[in-house]
C-alpha cells in the first residue's frame, strides 16, 4: 500500500450492494416515495472518481427495481452540483478498475424507467452537465453556472458532440465547445440545457413538485414516449470516445489539469498561467 493510500482508510471501497452506491461520497436515501442521491465530496468540489461515476449508475437502477420506490432526485453539497470527473490522482475511492467509458451513467439516466431529476445546486460541468442533460427534468439555482471544459483537457468528449447539436443547435454547440465558456443558469434554460432556473434556496422544492408530477404519469406510456425522444437525441461514437480517453491528448490534459498549466498543445504566445 502506497503513503498516499494508507492516508485513506476507505481506499478500495466496496463496489455496490443494497442501497450503498459503491462510495462514501455518494449519500442514498430513501424520502417517501422518491430515493435522494447526493455527491457529497467538498474536499474535492464533489468530482466523481471511476466508482461515484458508478454510483450514479447503480442509484438509477436501484431505484428501476425497487416496487416502493417512484423517482431519484440527484444533487450535490454547498455550492457545488458536480464538476465532471477527478482529474486528480491517487483518489481515494477507486475500488473499481472499470475503464471511464464503462462507468458513466449517462445511457442509464436515458433508459431509466422511472424518472429522474437533477437539483443542481451550484457549479455544473463536465460530467455533471452531461448528468443533468440525460436526467429527465434539471431545476438549477439562480446562481448555477454551466461549462463544458472537455476540449481544454484533450477529451473529444463525443456523447457532448452528439448531444449538444440536438439540445442547443450545432452554432451553439461549438460555441460551449470551442471557447469553454461559463453559461449563467439564466442563459442554460434559455438555450434549453435545463428546465427550470428558481431562486437557490427553492432548488429542492421545485425539483420534488416536478419529480412528483413527473411520477404521476402512467408509466408506460411515458416510458414510449421516452423511447422516441431518446431516439431523437441518437447514439454517441463510443469507441471514438473510448479512444480519445486512451489518446495522448488526454494524458496532457489530465497532466496540465494536475499542474495547473495549460497543456502543450496551447500556442506559447498564447499561454496564460494557470489551468484553462
């Protein structure tokens, strides 16, 4: 065991089972009729290693199977709803050996018979972004922001290639993509990234209204109706994106993430300090 692990009594944390998702920082709970899922991580801002990834996942379907269970309402602690994943290293939560591309939960959010809906709190991108667009309703805090840094981390993100252009249309797609930028939750619900912007402290409220109505439909005619819009969005390149997290360009970004500089693929006259 490595300095770094033995600094982590919960290094190599049990995989699922019961209502446990996999990981400490994942709090599953069970509130009436609907099961609550909360990246609760703020030492790290809540980014998710390979088994909160997993987690997620597991949660959507944990509660597809539960007969007392109608609905999941995912969101984050403080500040923070969730980044993407930890670019860090030696994270302390990896009992999982899974590649990224086998852990992400986005295909099960699409799939989920009973329906989900992200509580964005705080800070969105990445991954976390990608969680919100795949659940079925998003309500976001007034003072949310929206970011897509996949492309400054060398990430040919390819489920954000796929999804965007049908969400927001391809002009804004590459907008998110090419430049990074920060999208207030006012703008993200107006380009219909989200559903709903409310004041911060009605995040919650909203979103169990929403999930309560949404759980009151029938439930397979809903599920049909599910199947045709998902059918609108398509499928991403998986083995492109399987790839592109296996390529070079990844290994500099996660590397220039870690060192706080840009990667080496910035022009040198137009490198500024610090991350991108």
């Amino acid at each position: 065991m490595t300095t770094e692990q033995s600094r982590h009594p919960i290094y190599d944390a049990p995989p699922p089972s019961g209502d446990y998702p996999g990981s400490p920082y994942l709090k599953f709970s069970r509130q009436g009729p609907f099961a609550h899922l909360v990246v609760d991580r703020p030492e790290a801002r809540n980014a998710l290693t390979n088994a909160m990834y997993f987690g997620v996942k597991y949660a959507v379907k944990r509660v597809d199977s539960e007969p007392d269970l109608s609905g999941l309402v995912i969101t984050g602690v403080g500040d923070v709803f969730i980044p993407g994943g930890d670019l860090g290293r030696n994270t302390p939560d990896s009992w999982t050996d899974l590649s990224m591309i086998d852990v992400l939960p986005f295909d099960t959010l699409r799939m989920s018979a009973k329906p989900v809906v992200s509580a964005i709190n705080g800070l969105c991108q990445g991954g976390g972004l990608m969680i919100a667009m795949c659940s079925d309703i998003s309500v976001a805090a007034r003072s949310a922001t929206f970011r897509v840094p996949e492309l400054f981390r060398g990430i040919a993100d390819l489920y954000y290639a796929q999804m965007l252009p049908r969400m927001v249309g391809p002009v804004r797609a590459k907008d998110l993509m090419f430049t990074g930028r920060v999208l207030s939750a006012a703008e993200a619900v107006e380009w219909g990234l989200i559903n709903r912007v409310v004041p911060d402290e009605e995040v919650m409220d909203v979103s169990l209204e929403l999930l309560t109505s949404a759980a009151s439909t029938a439930p397979d005619a809903r599920l049909q109706v599910k199947r045709v819009i998902d059918s609108y969005v398509g499928l991403h390149d998986r083995i492109g994106m399987a790839d592109s997290l296996r390529g070079p360009e990844f290994v500099e970004g996660w590397k220039a993430f870690s060192e706080r500089r840009p990667p080496n693929w910035v022009p040198d006259a137009l490198k500024r300090p610090g991350r991108l």
